[in-house]
C-alpha cells in the first residue's frame, strides 16, 4: 500500500487476486457495474497517469480484461536487495 517512499507507477498495476468483493459488500444500484465480473476477472490496483487524482489510491481496484488495448496497465516487478528488503524496480 501507499506509504513513505512508495509511489504509484505510471500505469494500473495487475495482480493476482481474482475480483471479489469485499466483506460487508453492497451493489450499486447500478448492479452491472461490478457485481457482475466477481471471480471472473482479475484485480487491477491503483491508477494511472489517466485517472482523475481523486480516484488514485492503493485500495482503488479495477477489473478490465486483459486483452483491452485500452487501459494504461502494467504490474511491478521486485529485485531483492541485500537480503532484508525488496524493493520496487
């Protein structure tokens, strides 16, 4: 998550985490918005350059698709360092 020295990169970051929703979830009385994409889709986190400021955070999710060539999209890959700590590269 967001913390000192951390910053988002310039693109939504992929994860491995199938779209579920989160405990206590209720619809939107939009109900196909993501309601229906639950355990289908994988989790996208974060924001990108494109996304309005107010919506970039850590616990922001998203579940495009991955063949879409029209999200800006990536994943963050880690190199371990001297052995006590990863850092993002």
């Amino acid at each position: 998550m967001t913390g000192p020295g951390f910053r988002w990169g310039q693109v939504w970051e992929w994860t491995a985490s199938r779209f579920e929703p989160y405990p206590g979830f209720a619809p939107h009385p939009y109900r196909d918005y993501s309601q229906p994409w639950f355990g289908t889709r994988r989790v996208l986190r974060g924001a990108s350059v494109a996304t309005a400021p107010a919506l970039a955070h850590a616990r922001y999710r998203n579940f495009y698709e991955p063949h879409r060539r029209d999200i800006l999209a990536g994943f963050r890959s880690v190199r371990m360092g001297d052995g006590s700590k990863a850092s993002a590269v």
